[in-house]
C-alpha cells in the first residue's frame, strides 16, 4: 500500500517560518550560468514566487513527488512547469543553472551518492543549494523515537538508528571533491504561536516529522501516542504565559558551485 499523500493545509499552517530557512539559502546564491532554475521539492511552491522574483527570465519548474502538494504549487502561478517525480531519480531534460531545494534532502537516502549526482546533472558554473532540517536529536523529534517502540514496540525500533542528515563538518567533506562548497548550520528560535488544543509544537512537527510514526498507526492507536507525545512536549517546551512557545529548531545549509 502506498503511504498517504502530504497534507498541503497542515504544512502550509507554518510557512513563514518554514520560507525563512529558503531566504537565507537564497541569500548565498551568487551568480548563475544560462539555464533554468529547478525548485526540487517545491512542496505547496511556498518558495516559487521568491525564485520567480530573483530571475524573472529564467524558466522555473517545481519538482514533487506529491500530487497534492503540487496542485497547491501550481496555484502560486510562479513555475512554467511542475513535474511529478521522486527526486532521489529525477533526471532533467535541461541542465539546470541552479537546483535549490529547501527541507527535502532529509527525507532521501545516501546524501554522498544524491548530491553527486545531482552536481552532475547541473550546467557548468551552476549551482546546488540545499537546506535540511537537524533537528533529530532534540527533543521534538526525539521523543517519538523514545515514545513509539515503548507503546508499539512490535513497529518501532531504533537500535540501529543514523540520523538523516549529517554534521556540517561532514557535508564539507563530503561535497569539497565536487566544486566551491559553503556550509553553514542556523539554529532559528522560533516562537510558536497558541492552538486551541494539544501542544504547539506537536502541530508543527505533525504535517512532516510525525508522518512516518501516524502511517503505521490506527486511529486509536494515534490518539494514544499523540497523548503521551503531547505530555513529553510540555516538559521540553514549556508553554508560556501567553500560549506560546519557544521552539528552538536547528537546520544546515550548503552552496556547491560546480
């Protein structure tokens, strides 16, 4: 059975904060060959009309395996083309001046062999540029990995488990073979705003990070998790006077110029 698809309304509940990760990757694109911009893992095309105001000239196709989320992209009216496709096998038709993909390469596997071969597919003197969440080891995403295997442990098993996304140190070992790399790495404090019901950062992880741990669970088995999620949140992020929360979230970043 295949896993459901992306749910556009609940990414889209935290865009601003999600866009300001894609500013700041952008900020660090210096000048680009001829050739078309690719938005990879365009997503709802939250970052499409930003793309399409830095080069209004060039063609800008958006890049998803979600037919949902690109139906959302496609209402943005910034791409002249969006096409269907797992990036981890996607393959242009024209090689890109610029490949930029925002919050999408965590989610693909073995990042030396994928930016590789996306460096390779790019036009000469073009560039990849590639923001991912590291937020694995604190306690937003933690405490699913600790609460599952205790409540389901006959679904859940992390003994041998590697965080997604590597050190910065890492990916500039990695990726100084290919071309003109930078990394950097941001940890944004960001300030959730109050829900009406559960936990603010429990709606925010639960559009992406939460995905893979509710699609092996039933409802009722979901309420349970959630309930015990919810109570280990409000440990580690304290709810303030307000409502709110303060949410520190922690992301790496890397330029390649081939």
């Amino acid at each position: 059975m295949s896993a459901p698809d992306w749910n556009p309304d609940l990414y889209t509940r935290f865009a601003g904060l999600r866009l300001q990760p894609a500013l700041d990757l952008l900020a660090r694109v210096g000048a680009l060959p001829p050739g078309p911009v690719c938005d990879l893992g365009c997503g709802t095309g939250v970052v499409g009309p930003v793309l399409r105001a830095r080069w209004p000239d060039r063609a800008l196709t958006g890049v998803d395996a979600s037919p949902a989320m690109l139906e959302k992209a496609a209402q943005t009216g910034a791409y002249d083309d969006l096409t269907r496709a797992d990036a981890a096998l996607w393959n242009p038709a024209t090689p890109p001046a610029l490949i930029f993909s925002n919050a999408l390469c965590h989610w693909l596997p073995d990042h030396a062999n994928l930016f590789a071969r996306l460096a390779g597919v790019l036009a000469p003197g073009g560039t990849l540029a590639v923001q991912m969440p590291r937020q694995f080891a604190n306690p937003s995403h933690a405490l699913m990995r600790d609460i599952a295997p205790r409540l389901f442990h006959d679904r859940f098993q992390f003994t041998d488990w590697q965080a997604p996304v590597a050190t910065p140190v890492a990916y500039q070992r990695m990726l100084m073979p290919l071309g003109r790399v930078s990394v950097w790495e941001t940890e944004y404090i960001q300030r959730l705003d109050p829900v009406d019901h559960g936990h603010p950062v429990r709606h925010f992880t639960q559009s992406t990070a939460l995905r893979p741990f509710a699609e092996k669970l039933s409802d009722p088995e979901l309420v349970r998790f959630i309930a015990a999620y919810e109570q280990a949140l409000t440990d580690a992020y304290p709810i303030e006077p307000d409502g709110s929360v303060i949410f520190p979230f922690r992301r790496v970043f890397f330029t390649l110029t081939v």
